[in-house]
C-alpha cells in the first residue's frame, strides 16, 4: 500500500480520495491508509509555509529593504494573504506565518471528514468542513437554525488545495489567535508545539465546543499521532 502511495503522489493523482482507500475492510488498515494518503500532503503544504518564512526573514534582514520594489512588493502580497496591516511588523509576519502542528492536522481532518468517508470530501474535496457564504458551494442536506447567513459547503479543486485553505485559515483567522500566539511563545522557548498542545486553542472550530477539543486529544493520543509532531 506504501507504494501505491508513494508513486500516487509522485505523479499527483490524489486530486481526490482514492477509490482503492474506500474499498479497504479493516478498520485499523484504513486508517494506516488515511494518515499515508494525508500526511504527506500535510508535509507539503508545511514546507511550502516554511519556505514563505524563510523567504520574509531574509527580507526583513536587509536594513534597506524598504527602498526595495520588488521586496516591498513581495511583503506587501503576503500581508494581504495573511491580513497583516502593517508590512513593517515581523512579529505579525512571524506569528502568522508558520506551520501547523501534523497531528492536529490529522486529527481535524479525520474528525471533519470521517476518515475520508463523508459525502463533502467524495463531493468537494472539503477535508476539514470549510464553508463558503455563497450559492457556489455545495449544498448541506441540513443547515444550523442558529445560523441565519446562507452558506453552503467550499469546493476545492484538490485534497491539497483543501489542506493549503485550512493551514491558511488557522493562520490568519481572527478567531485561531490564541492558537497562533501559543505556538509564537513556543518557538521563542525553542521547545515543540505540538498537536495536543495546539488542541486546546481550537474550542472556536465547532459548535462542539470544549467536546471538540478533548475529541481532538483523544484523536491524536488513541492513534499515537504526536510522533509526527517532531
């Protein structure tokens, strides 16, 4: 299986789940498929976040940046990605820009999708339960009465493009700042953010609340997934 992996993701095949993943009986083997299918996407899109902020340190190396276009304009793109005001404050770009801890990432899409299984992903790609407040979506069979806004569920093109809108909202979400503050603190300390420690800043993710979060430790420490953290 390994290797069906392995060359499915050299040739980029894996713009959606797999048929061969939802034909897998054993439950214990379909999840081993589910985290070889994920994390290396997850991976991906960290490296790429990784990169970004290697790039933006190199820029705010240089005392003269400033009169720089090209580099003004690179951090001028990114803070509007990001929602930073200011493309002066590296505490902002730094804060914000940063990676996300593999195991909650598993966790958050194990949960939002169930392994895979659930219509949104089959449908939209939609790994993690974003929406969208517009008619382009898809259609959710039942919708929250509390919720009076029309939205419906987001269409990704990708499983990677799914992945790359759910590390981008936690990273500039007004509603993840907690999140993005704890994990600055962290890598000031020099000490690993992990899943189980991130999990305690999602409580605004679902309606569920503080369930969610022990959900999502439960998630990470049942399948020993902070390993990935490292």
């Amino acid at each position: 299986m390994k290797r069906l992996v392995s060359l499915a993701l050299a040739l980029n095949l894996y713009a959606v789940f797999p048929s061969w993943y939802y034909k897998i009986k054993s439950t214990s083997k379909q999840k081993q498929a589910f985290v070889e299918i994920m994390l290396p996407l997850i991976q991906v899109e960290n490296r790429k976040i990784e990169n970004l902020r290697k790039t933006v340190i190199y820029i705010f190396s240089d005392p003269f940046y400033m009169i720089k276009p090209e580099k003004v304009a690179f951090l001028a793109k990114t803070a509007k990605i990001y929602k930073i005001k200011d493309i002066n404050d590296k505490n902002e770009f730094l804060t914000k820009i940063d990676k996300i801890p593999p195991s909650l990432a598993l966790a958050q899409a194990a949960i939002e999708s169930g392994w895979g299984k659930s219509r949104f992903v089959k449908e939209a790609n939609n790994i993690f339960g974003h929406w969208t407040y517009t008619n382009k979506g898809l259609a959710p069979k039942s919708k929250y009465d509390h919720i009076k806004t029309d939205y419906s569920i987001r269409i990704f093109p990708s499983l990677e493009a799914s992945i790359a809108a759910y590390m981008k909202n936690l990273n500039r979400n007004p509603a993840y700042k907690e999140f993005r503050n704890l994990r600055r603190q962290y890598a000031e300390r020099n000490i690993s953010f992990t899943g189980i420690k991130a999990a305690d800043t999602m409580i605004r993710y679902s309606q569920k609340k503080e369930k969610y979060v022990e959900l999502l430790k439960k998630m990470i420490t049942k399948n020993y997934w902070s390993k990935y953290d490292k």
